[in-house]
C-alpha cells in the first residue's frame, strides 16, 4: 500500500467502506461532528500508519476517496466536536471509533480505561474528558471484499405454514459436536459440516434460527468473574459478523457465505437474531467505541430534559433512536445487506417493541415498521418480532402489523402450566393451541402469526423444565437472583437428576405431551437446539454468560434421547402431512349452514360438546379438539378434503375413560399418537362411541378412516410412524454421531 494514496472528494453513498476499482470510498454520517480523520493501520490493526481528513461533508455525511486501496485494508475514525454531555454531545477525537457500516474486523476490544470517553474515578464522572488514546485497545474495521460464488443463489423461501423454526447457537451447538473437526467446532464451517446438517434436516425443521452473529462486545464485568456474553445480545456492528465464529481469518466472508449456501442446498432456510434496539456501549458511564463518538444525539434516545442521560427502555443502557431518520437508514441497510449479500431467509427482532417505539410511545405506524412493510426486499422475507421490551407500554403481543409473525409468550406459559397441572389452565389453552385468535385474528393476519414455542434460549430446556421446580443461577455468579423465577415447571418428584424409573419415565412424557402439544398446535412451532434429545442446562434459566459445558450441546445421546429424537420426527411428519394441522384461516367453532360442519368442536370425555359450566370448572383438566378436515380452508365456499382429526389431552394424573366420538359419514378411527406409548408395531383402529383409556398426563392424536386420497396419505403416515428403522438420512446421520461419540470417549481412556 503506497505510503501517501492519493485523494479525492468521494461520494457520500454508500455509506461505509467501498471498494471501487481503484481504491476505497469512505462515508460516515455525522451531523455534529467539526471533523472526522480517517486512520489507516497496517494489516494487525496494531500500527496506525496514516490519518487522512475527511474532505467533504454533503448532507450531514463526510466522505473521502482513497485511491490504491484494497480488500483487507484496516481503518477506524476519530470524531472531533464538542465534548458536551449536558447537551447530549460526547465527541472525543482521543478515541478510535468503529464504522457503524463496518463489514468486518480486526482484533478485539481490549478493556482499558481509555476506553472510556471520560476519565474513569473521577469525582464528576461522565463530565469530565478523558485525553488517552484508546486506539491500542480498540479492534480495527476491515474492508472486505465479498466476492463468493453461490451455488444457490436464491432464498429457499419455506412457505409460512409450513414453517418450523430450531433455534441454536453457532459456536454451542458444534463445540462439543464429536463429529466436527476441533478446529472447526464454534464456527460457520463446523455449522457447515454434512453430519450437522443432516441431524437437523432428519428432524424436519425448515428453518435454523441462530442467536446473534452480529458482531458484539463481551461485558467488562462478565470477564472479571471469568465469564462471557455467550449469547451475544450486546452488539458493536450490524454489517459485521463476529470474528470469533470465524474459523478462518475474521476477513473470510467465505466461510458464513459458504455456511448459508450448504443450509440453502439442505433446503434449510437460515433465520438471524438482530439486536437493533440498543448497542453495547451501555449508559453515560459506558465505553466510547462508536456510535457514541460519532454523533451521540444522533444515535441515541436521550432523556429530553437532561441529555446527559439515555432513555433505558431496554435494560441495557440505552436505546437506538430509530426516530432519526439516519438512524433508521442504518438498520434498514443492515437488514437489506444481509439478504441481498449474504442471502439470510428472515429476522427475528429482539425486543422488537423498541424499534416500533417513537417518542410518545409503541406505535403501529411507527417509521421502522412502515419502512419494513414497502420496503421491496425486506417484506419477502420473514420478519418475526419478540413483542415486548422494559419501557411504558412494552408489551405488546399480537399489536404487530400484517406481514409480521411474533413470538407468543402466552402461548409458552399456558401450554407449560396445563401440562404442569395448573387449575383453571384449559379454556386458555383451548385459545393458544388454535393459534391464539384474539390476540392475531385480525387485519388478514393468519395463524402462522403465532410463533408458539415452549423453550427458547432464555429459561430453561425442555429437559429442565420436567427436571427442576427451581432456578438453579449460581454459576452466574449473581446468587441466584438473576434469571425468572416463575417458570412453570415441575420436577415431577425430585429437583435434578434422578434415578427412579417411575419419575424418568413420567418426565419422558411430559416432554413428549408439550412437544406434541407444540407440533400439534395451529400457528409457527419453534423448537430449540437439543431439546428433541433432552438436552440440560442442570437447572440454569439464564445461561447468557456460560460458554461451557453448561451452554453447549453435549451429543452423547442416551437411548432416552435417541427415542425423543424419533418421537419428534413422527410429529414432524405428521406436521407436514396432515395439512388440517397447519391451516391458514383460524379456527373458530363457529357453524358453517353452507358446508353443514363447525371447523372445530370441544369434548368433554363422554364425546359430547363442553358446555359453558365445563368450561368454568377449574378441576377440568381432559379435554378433546374436533378439527373437522371438511371445513373450508380458504375463502372459497367449498368443503375440504383433509383428514378429520381427534386431539385428546389430558393433564390429570389417573387415567380418564375417553369415549371416541361420532361424525356423520365415518365411525372409524385411527390413533396416530398415543404419548404413553410412542412406540407400537401398529396403528390402532377403533370404532366411535369406544371408551378409550387415556393415561394420565398424556396426549394423543386419532383420525377418521377414510377412503381415497386421504387413505394413501395414511398408508405412509402408518409405515412412518411405526417403521422401528429411521428414515436413511436420518439414520446416517445419528450412525456418524454416535460413531464419533464413542471414538472420543475411547481417545479418553
């Protein structure tokens, strides 16, 4: 790189680092800033070898060209301008800062106390400016050059009904993974690896949804007790994955590119959690690494009387201020690149409620949510909201406009307090299973809106939640005060690990009820990483600082879990078989005198309708669901012709005698599931009006005995569900895992 490149005013667009054929375009926005100096560094980011002035400053952007540079150059940005808290300005040119449009990284944040914009210790705090250079201390922006060859060039674009998300971690879900290369675990390409992508396509998700990638900060305090954000939910960059999922050089963009197109050619969509409501620099009294230095009345929501302060709706320390218009530019460039560069099938929004927050509060219309709903790229792909947040009206559950899915937490806490045993549980449930109608029936949403999940990373694994009354935090090293303390769990006779057959097999069952119960369920199921095999957190509900044992997958499958991982694929088949399973209008009960049928029916367990007296009666804890298959199932007044089926729950703990009830037309029935007994030689036939002896705390799923179409549909669903050898990918796949698992344990020996 020549010692002195030479100079030209640039272009204000795009903004961020671009490579052009003779160089790279620098632009920043800064609408406050009196100066912005671009340094260069060599290669390492250790040696800064040239600062260069920013020569044009067009409509709030400085931008520069720099001729004779290419893909792998480091940079950072000093910002001069007033050093005013009181009025919301925190510029410090001392500081080296990071481009918010940085696609890249060198390095890692060093913690320092000239880090800090402010002189840590002194008696007036953030007032008081810090003159140390931080540059030695600060990771360095990297211009990447993104070239790739796609083998799938385009979205795998799973319909929405036929969705199923499994969300993961990228480094915990390979680092103890026996059958990825060491030096590939934690990264995109151990995510890459065939005997990973066929465990998860044998399961019959369609969509994997990874927790962060974004580039992110570990806490100053979690590395003092020897911890880390695990999770990632602190993010620095929004262009930037982080280097440390990078098995490579952090510059290789390959390699997620890579990762992405193996996940595409699997068929498998690839979802990103983004963290865009805050960012890791915190309070007042937070680090100065970007955002801050560049323009922080700008970026942030300050308190309007004292902008000293920031706005905390989120529990971190501060809020993006989606309000400005740049700001928002931002985000909405963060989201395009990653769909149109790196070819991401959707997002899932944490604490979403935030970016829809405009001053006077959440607001339906608010400049985030209309820029999303026309934006051509980002309303094809799947936008899924996590509809809560800390601030005044955060809550904010089915308020999300048309074309949004949203996390459905009533849909968690309902489904785990029946299955627990709660009283009074099952009118509610009745509404959560049938994909929750008064909080998303309406503005032509559909069901899929209602993303109903049981587990997520936040809480506890589905192992844990049948294992433990209790949180069990200490690790955290907050005496167990951090993390929820209503989790609605039971541990069905001891907290922990047990050995009494009677309590294992009945935990066995739970799992496998709230699993049926979610893959039954109508709406977008969501199943985490290591719950179809049991994985366990040993009782730890908040596991965000634990990039350990506690955290990661641990592929050592028993015969319990190898048996939960057959059980889901059954209900996964059902799933996309059975299309009765996964309509797209809302089950009401209503009558239809056009078609003669009501779409749904509720049983008690003589097989009559339950009457309102049922309903009200807060000891009833058995109930069945008609889903009648010949109900409509669109806007066109014709009969279906699905299968008619019979979903029968029961969370009291003796058996109750369920009497199989009549429809016109049929009077066979055939059980599909039966949770007491998910392995059987056969599908079982009965005639309407049997008693049936449901098992206490179980499920089970019958269907009508019909001719046609529909019968040959059960033809395959009978070999699937009762064949003992596992589909041939899939048994492939669990042959290589459990292969590697036990050269590993001969290698410890």
């Amino acid at each position: 790189m020549p010692n002195h490149p030479r100079i030209t005013e640039g272009s204000p667009f795009p903004l961020g680092a671009t490579l052009t054929p003779d160089g790279v375009n620098f632009a920043l926005f800064s609408a406050h800033a009196t100066q912005v100096d671009l340094c260069l560094f060599d290669e390492s980011g250790e040696q800064q070898i040239e600062t260069i002035t920013l020569p044009e400053f067009t409509d709030e952007i400085w931008h520069v060209h720099v001729a004779g540079l290419n893909a792998g150059a480091v940079y950072g940005y000093r910002v001069h301008g007033p050093y005013e808290p009181e009025n919301g300005h925190r510029f410090n040119p001392n500081k080296l800062l990071l481009d918010p449009y940085a696609k890249g990284y060198v390095g890692e944040l060093k913690w320092d106390p000239a880090v800090f914009g402010y002189t840590l210790g002194d008696e007036q705090g953030d007032l008081v400016y810090d003159e140390r250079d931080s540059a030695p201390f600060m990771p360095k922006c990297r211009v990447v050059d993104q070239t790739f060859t796609w083998t799938h060039s385009t979205r795998v674009r799973v319909p929405w009904e036929r969705t199923i998300f499994y969300e993961t971690h990228v480094r915990g879900y390979t680092m103890r993974h026996p059958a990825v290369p060491e030096a590939l675990r934690g990264s995109f390409a151990g995510m890459a690896r065939d005997t990973v992508i066929d465990h998860i396509k044998s399961l019959g998700v369609t969509s994997v949804e990874l927790l962060p990638i974004h580039a992110f900060v570990n806490d100053s305090h979690l590395l003092d007790q020897g911890l880390t954000n695990y999770w990632g939910y602190n993010t620095i960059g929004f262009f930037a994955p982080d280097p440390r999922y990078f098995s490579q050089a952090p510059g290789a963009i390959t390699e997620l590119k890579g990762m992405i197109d193996r996940f595409h050619e699997a068929g498998l969509e690839v979802i990103l959690d983004v963290v865009y409501n805050h960012t890791a620099e915190g309070s007042e009294l937070g680090p100065t690494l970007s955002f801050r230095g560049i323009d922080n009345a700008s970026y942030y929501r300050l308190l309007p009387d004292q902008k000293r302060y920031y706005i905390n709706d989120t529990g971190t320390g501060n809020t993006l201020n989606l309000s400005h218009p740049r700001v928002l530019q931002m985000v909405m460039d963060s989201l395009r690149y990653w769909v149109t560069e790196m070819n991401v099938d959707g997002f899932r929004f944490d604490l979403a409620t935030i970016l829809a927050r405009e001053p006077d509060g959440f607001d339906y219309n608010s400049g985030f949510l209309k820029a999303c709903r026309q934006d051509p790229i980002l309303s094809s792909v799947k936008l899924i909201a996590e509809p809560w947040d800390c601030g005044p009206g955060g809550y904010q559950v089915g308020n999300f406009p048309p074309g949004w899915a949203e996390w459905n937490d009533r849909y968690r806490d309902t489904t785990r307090a029946f299955w627990k045993g709660d009283e009074g549980v099952a009118p509610e449930l009745a509404t959560r299973i049938t994909a929750s109608g008064g909080d998303f029936n309406h503005g032509g949403r559909r069901p899929w809106a209602s993303v109903n999940f049981l587990t997520a990373h936040d809480g506890f694994t589905l192992n844990d939640l049948v294992s433990y009354n209790d949180k069990h935090n200490d690790a955290n090293g907050e005496g167990n005060r951090d993390g929820h303390s209503d989790n609605r769990s039971w541990n069905c006779g001891a907290e922990g690990p047990t050995d009494d057959a009677e309590i294992r097999a009945l935990r066995e069952r739970q799992k496998r009820n709230m699993l049926a119960t979610l893959l039954f369920s109508q709406g977008t199921p969501m199943i985490v990483a290591g719950d179809e095999f049991g994985r366990t957190q040993q009782g730890n509900n908040n596991a965000y600082c634990q990039d350990n044992d506690i955290s990661w997958v641990d592929w050592d499958i028993g015969e319990d879990g190898q048996a939960l991982i057959d059980f889901v694929r059954k209900l996964t088949t059902l799933r996309h078989t059975l299309p009765v399973l996964r309509r797209g209008r809302f089950l009401t009960g209503d009558y239809d005198e056009g078609m003669d049928v009501a779409d749904v029916k509720w049983l008690d367990s003589s097989g009559q309708v339950l009457t309102d007296d049922q309903w009200a009666d807060g000891n009833m804890r058995c109930f069945g669901l008609v889903i009648d298959g010949r109900a409509r199932a669109t806007g066109i007044r014709r009969p279906a012709s699905d299968a008619t089926l019979l979903l029968i729950f029961n969370a009291y703990h003796d058996v109750v005698d369920f009497t199989l009830p009549e429809i016109p037309g049929n009077d066979r029935w055939t059980c599909l599931i039966d949770t007491n007994t998910p392995v059987r030689a056969e599908l079982q036939e009965h005639s309407s009006g049997d008693v049936y002896q449901v098992t206490g705390r179980s499920l089970l799923l019958f269907s009508l005995l019909t001719k046609g179409a529909t019968q040959r549909v059960f033809d395959k669903l009978e070999e699937a569900l009762t064949d003992e050898e596992l589909p041939a990918p899939a048994r492939q796949a669990a042959a290589k895992v459990k292969e590697s698992v036990q050269k590993e344990a001969a290698k410890k020996k």
